[in-house]
C-alpha cells in the first residue's frame, strides 16, 4: 500500500486538479474549506448538511493522497 502511494503522485496530482477542485469557477473544494472554517460561503444557509460532508471528502480526497504521496516521496529522498 506504501509503495502504491509513492508510485502514483501523478495519479493523485490529475486527480487533485480535476476532480479536486470541480467545479472550476470557483473551485469548489475552495468555498467548503471557507465555510469549515466558519466562513459561510454560500447564502441561506449556516450548518452543513451530511451532503456538504461528503462532497468534502470527495473533493478532498485527492488532495489528502497527494499530500501523503508528496510527504512519502521526500521521505525516501533523506
């Protein structure tokens, strides 16, 4: 599982300017962050509802494997 993480920073890289950040104008992964962060981004509402969760997730999971691929990748250069 370690070495599938290494190998495919490429994967995880598309994966993150693609899925991670549809739809495009703005990024939505950008406007869920600002709202996790107690920003309300988007009008008429205050709380995030279970779907909101996921589509955190979904739009962050790349990103989080990206990170982990990254972190793996410079610890094996040291």
């Amino acid at each position: 599982m370690k070495h599938q993480l290494k190998n495919n920073w490429k994967l995880f890289l598309i994966a993150s300017f693609t899925l991670g950040l549809a739809p495009f104008n703005p990024p939505h992964i950008v406007g869920k962050i600002h709202w996790l962060l107690g920003g309300n981004a988007f009008s008429g509402e205050n709380a995030m509802q279970a779907q909101d969760w996921l589509d955190v997730f979904l739009h962050g999971t790349p990103w989080v494997l990206l990170l982990i691929s990254t972190v793996l990748n410079l610890l094996k250069k040291k």
